[in-house]
C-alpha cells in the first residue's frame, strides 16, 4: 500500500526551490556577466557569500522531506525528496515521537520515527493518511523523547556546504585585497570623451534618482554613469535634456581613458573584475544645453574596501563555525 505527499506541498518546494534559484544564483550571475568583458566578481562573490547560507537551510530541510511510503507484509519503504526509495524491515524501527508542528500558519503535527541507520518525519498537513501511517509505524516501538539526529550522509552533505561557504567567504576576502588599488592623496587628471549619444537611463532606486547612464555609440561595451554623489546640484533635469544621437563631451578619469577606452596602459586587477563596465563621468558639455563639472575632488577608484570586507565576512566565518557546531550536536546515525 503507498501513501504519497498531497500534492500542493510538492507544488510549493518545486516553486520555492526555482524562485530561490532564478533570485539567488541566475539573476546574480546575469547582472554580472551580461555584456562584460569580464564578470564582475566583486559583485558576485558578496552576493554568493552572503546568500549560500539559504541553500544550506534550504538543502538540510528539504534533504529530510519525506514524499511516499510503502507498507508491505514484512518491510516498509520511504522516499525522501530528491533521493531514491529505501527499503527496511519493521525491526529496524527503535522508537517514535510526535510533537506540534507550525507549518505556514497552520498547526499541525510532527510524526518523527527513528530507525537504526536513518530517521524520516511525517507531517499531517502532508499526507492524507497520516493516521493510519501512525498507527501502522508506531505499534513496533516505544514512544521516546524527540531526538537530535542526523544520518551519515546528511552530516556529510551538511558539512560539505558548510566548508564550500567557508571557501567562497575565503575567496572574497582574498578578492578584496587582490583588487584593491592603494587610495592616492592627489587629484586624478580627467580626460575628455567625445562621442554620439545612443541612449540615455535613469538609475532610480525607490524613486530616488542614484545617476544617470549614458551609453555611447562607440563605446557600446561600457557604462558611462553619472553619479548624484559627485555632484553638488540636483541630476533631475539632466537625463531629460541630453538628446539622443547627438554629439557629447564626457569628462572621465585619465586612467580609465587609458585603460579602458584608449586601450595603452594595462588594466589592473580591480579594472578588470570589479565593475569594468561602469566608468564615472565627472563633467558632461552637450552644446549650450547641458554643461555640468563636479566641483569636488575626483580620486583614483580603490575599487573595494578590504578591512570592511575582512570584518562582515568574518562574521559570516563565524555563522559557518555555528553551523559545524550545529551538526556536530546532533547524534549520527550511521549505515549498516
């Protein structure tokens, strides 16, 4: 006789588990590589290193969803998600417990039976005949106290996450001093760009306007952004008075002239992987309609900030630390 999951719970992983995917990793790397030359990893590795605790999460309690169960005369056999069908005798069960389980709002409860090598639960919001599975399973054991346990394999799996988040927090750490460029006390000479217009875009965030980006017919590999923060006056107005397919004269850092545009000075690290798409401009003169220059001092970029990256990924260094503990508290139950 099987006994299968109600179709909705399955319906809600496979949606959580796409979305979670599409948001967390597709997404990411898209805004990352799209039209790049090089990716930007600076982007990538703090997007991944602070997300990939999700997939963790994600992976330890989806890992342990049970999707069927067969009863047969002298074995039963269970199906957990995204693993085959196991098979055990009905003396291999040692004990059993249940206890109140929140799900989505709606209180439920927890059928939690522990054999000599695995441990499976099953949920009354998720299986239909969630009593007779109780009373099936549960006449060959005594009821015990709720236990923290934990497969061989799942240990393993958990720990092998766990110790792959470490290595990515470890490798944007690495990144933010192999991209930093040491900050320079003196001004940095600018350089002008004289180009066609091919399109002009508001960068807004909640409505706010952050900049304005500027793509140029020759150029159409880079980013030309005007930042609010290097400006003294509003930037409201100038999205909407720069036209489209007419000339335009950028005021760009010398360096990113020579590195990116001009192309004789090689590109450092930082130049490469850490946004080279996006060059700042400092100053736009588009004939008598449009003349704005910063008034501040413009610096060479020093693309990251390798103390503050030190310190919010050593925190996340310490949350994997928890999580080894977290595994290491539960009892192993291991295979024959």
């Amino acid at each position: 006789m099987q006994f299968k999951v109600r179709s909705s719970p399955l319906l809600i992983w496979g949606a959580t588990s796409l979305l979670l995917f599409v948001a967390l990793v597709f997404i990411p790397f898209m805004i990352a590589t799209n039209g790049q030359t090089y990716p930007d990893l600076d982007t990538l590795l703090i997007f991944y290193s602070g997300t990939w605790l999700i997939w963790i999460l994600m992976v330890r309690d989806l890992g342990r969803q049970t999707t069927s169960v067969w009863l047969h005369d002298y074995t039963f056999t269970i199906k957990k998600l995204w693993q085959p069908p196991k098979q055990f005798g009905y003396d291999t069960i040692t004990g059993w417990n249940e206890r109140p389980n929140p799900d989505r709002g709606k209180p439920s409860m927890a059928l939690t039976f522990y054999l000599k090598n695995d441990v499976f639960v099953i949920k009354s919001n998720e299986f239909a005949d969630y009593g007779i599975l109780k009373a099936r399973l549960s006449q060959y054991a005594e009821p015990v106290l709720y236990q923290k346990v934990m497969t061989l394999r799942e240990r393993n799996r958990l720990r092998w996450l766990i110790g792959g988040q470490a290595l990515l927090i470890s490798a944007n750490i690495a990144f933010g001093y192999l991209a930093h460029t040491s900050a320079d006390k003196e001004p940095a000479p600018l350089a002008a760009v004289t180009d066609v217009v091919d399109r002009v875009t508001e960068d807004r965030y909640k409505g706010r306007l952050k900049g304005i980006d500027i793509r140029l017919r020759t150029y159409p590999g880079h980013a030309f952004y005007v930042g609010r923060k290097s400006y003294d006056v509003s930037l409201e107005n100038v999205q909407s008075a720069i036209r489209p397919r007419q000339s335009i004269t950028l005021s760009i850092r010398e360096s990113d002239y020579r590195r990116k545009i001009a192309q004789t000075k090689p590109l450092t690290f930082g130049d490469k992987f850490s946004d080279y798409k996006r060059i700042f401009v400092f100053g736009i003169r588009q004939g008598n309609s449009v003349r704005l220059q910063t008034t501040k001092p413009v610096y060479e970029p020093t693309h990251t900030s390798p103390f503050l990256r030190t310190f919010f990924s050593c925190i996340l260094l310490l949350i994997c630390w928890a999580g080894w503990v977290y595994a290491d508290q539960h009892k192993v139950l291991r295979g024959d």
